[in-house]
C-alpha cells in the first residue's frame, strides 16, 4: 500500500526554529501581520500596520486549534511552544482559550508568552496567561520621550501604566518571568536611563533580566547595535539580578533529516525574522550551498530580497 502523507501548510504556527533562548520552538502566531501595541524601531517583523490596544479574535481560535492538531499527531520533539510572531498575542482576546486548550491536550509540552509587556495592566489580560510556563515581557525605556522614540506606542500608552502592570503580573504570576531589555546605540542607553531602568526593574522583581541589542536589520535602517562591553558594562549594574545577554545561537532542529516541507519551513522562518543563509544551514542541518540554491530560487521569483548588514547577509520577505 502506498504510504500518503498530507503535507499541511500552516497559516498560524511556524517552525519549529531555534531560539536563542528556548531550545527548539514552535511558534504560534495569535494575530495577523502587524498587528501590536507597539511600532518599535528595532522589530524584526516589520513595521506595524495596525497599533492598536483593541482586543479581539484576530486570528480565529479554530483555526489555531485546528492546525495544532495536525501538528501535534506525530507527537513532535520539542522544548516549548511559543506564542510570538507577527505582533502582539496577547491583543487576541481568545489567548486564555487557546492556553487552556494546548494545556489540556498537550500538558507535557512547554508554554512560553513572548510578549511586549503593554497589556497587564489589564486585569483580565493577566488573568487568562496564569497557565503559561514562562513570559517573557520586555521594557526598553522608562523616560516618556525614550520610550517613544524607541517604540512608538499606541498614544493611550504610558510607561507607568506599563511598570504597573508588569509589577502585577509579578505578584499574580508565580512561575518564570525573564524581562528583557532591548538596547540601541544613542537612546536608552545612557547612565541616567540605565538607572531608571534599574528602579523600575527593581521593583518588578523579574527571575532574569535579559539584554538584547541588534543582531538582524530592523524596522528602521538607522538602528545602532550595542558593542559586547557596554553591554556588560551596563549588565554589572543590573546586580543581584541574573543577567543573560543573548547572543545568536543556532541549533539543528531536524537534527540533519532534512523535513520535507523544506521550502515552506525556510519560507515562514523569514517570514518571522531576516536569517542569513548560515541561520538556515544551521537550522536545518543542511549543507549551505543547498540552502543557497532555495535562496536563489525563492529571489528569482521575487518572494525574498537581500539585504548586506555588517553582520552579514539577511534575507527577508518582499
Ligand atoms: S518588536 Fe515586538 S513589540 Fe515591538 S513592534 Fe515588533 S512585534 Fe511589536
């Protein structure tokens, strides 16, 4: 008999990809292309079409349940499944269901919430992530004329409001919460605001702090990455605080059996994030010439383009 698999394509979960600071990821995508609270300078994904602080179903709760059944009937190795992606997930309204629906079905999988932070001020929004493993909020700036330059919030925004919430959620939340901090050359990375945010890490009292700078082009062109020094230099002040500084790491997640939706996964990879070729080879565990023949194609018919950084190559969707 002939053994027929159906290849699913997924609109809403992408990878699994490594990341720097899971392991090996499935990344669920709760709302659309680019949909967030927040415009930051420094987004991987691009630049944000609607920013909005309006909750609802923006991508709908079947759909995702729909295809993490697929996807889980061949009980996969993974380290966690991650709510992040194209915006904010927890502007959809039905996170809490979703939650819920993976923790019932899928208990012995990890739940991680990477997530801008904006929205635990709402009482409801923190009530319906009690059940994740571990969030992963960030703060980039505690002055309002820094906090607007790097992100460009939603006008109803305020860092007050922000630290607010995040102290709550602290108080509510009783398993891991690493706060990163994502630093650019020139703006938030002076003494007087490395103290502010130093105050205001002290009192959300996170289990890790985590500083990132620039490692892929961002949203706009002139985004300066901090060196390695200054950023030890400004993790020093962070102390007792565990501090992480995260540094691009690549793992083999099909350790080197090459899937065989290769085209789709190198496709909704870049979709997420700008990855250079090694990212890919890495990734994959594929040699680099054979990512370089997909790169070609996929440029040749116009879908990617190239974009030389100083850190190398990155292709990114057009
Ligand atoms: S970096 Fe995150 S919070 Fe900032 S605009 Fe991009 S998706 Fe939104």
């Amino acid at each position: 008999m002939v053994n027929i698999k159906i290849i699913m394509i997924y609109k809403h979960l992408f990878g699994p990809v490594p990341s720097r600071r899971l392991g090996i990821s499935l990344g669920v995508d709760l709302v659309p292309f680019k949909v967030c609270t927040l415009d930051c300078i420094y987004c991987e994904v691009g630049k944000t079409t609607i920013k909005t602080l309006e909750r609802k179903e923006y991508v709908i709760y079947d759909e995702i349940i729909s295809e993490l059944n697929h996807y889980f009937a061949d009980n996969p190795q993974l380290d966690y499944i991650t709510f992040s992606g194209a915006g904010e997930p927890t502007l959809n309204s039905r996170i809490g269901d979703v939650i819920k629906n993976i923790k019932e079905k899928y208990s012995n999988y990890k739940l991680c919430l990477i997530t801008n932070g904006t929205l635990f001020y709402d009482e409801q929004v923190r009530k319906e992530v009690l059940d994740v493993d571990l969030i992963l909020p960030s703060l980039d700036a505690v002055s309002d004329i820094i906090f607007r330059k790097i992100n460009r919030p939603n006008k109803n925004l305020s860092v007050d409001k922000i630290v607010e919430g995040l102290v709550l959620l602290r108080k509510e939340f009783s398993k891991q919460i690493w706060l990163e901090i994502f630093f650019v050359e020139g703006l938030n990375d002076t003494d007087e605001e490395v103290n502010l945010l130093v105050e205001k890490v002290k009192l959300i009292n996170p289990d890790r702090v985590q500083l990132n700078t620039l490692d892929r082009p961002g949203t706009e062109r002139w985004v300066q990455p901090l060196c390695e020094e200054k950023l030890k230099r400004i993790a020093n002040k962070f102390s007792p605080f565990p501090v992480d500084i995260l540094t691009r790491k690549q793992t083999n997640v099909y350790k080197n059996k090459i899937p065989e939706d290769v085209e789709e996964i190198i496709l909704s990879t870049i979709k997420r994030r700008p990855c250079t070729a090694e990212d890919i080879s890495q990734m994959l565990g594929m040699k680099i010439m054979e990512v370089n023949k997909y790169l070609a194609i996929f440029e040749e018919q116009n879908i990617i383009e190239k974009q030389n950084e100083k850190n190398g190559v990155f292709y990114k969707i057009k």
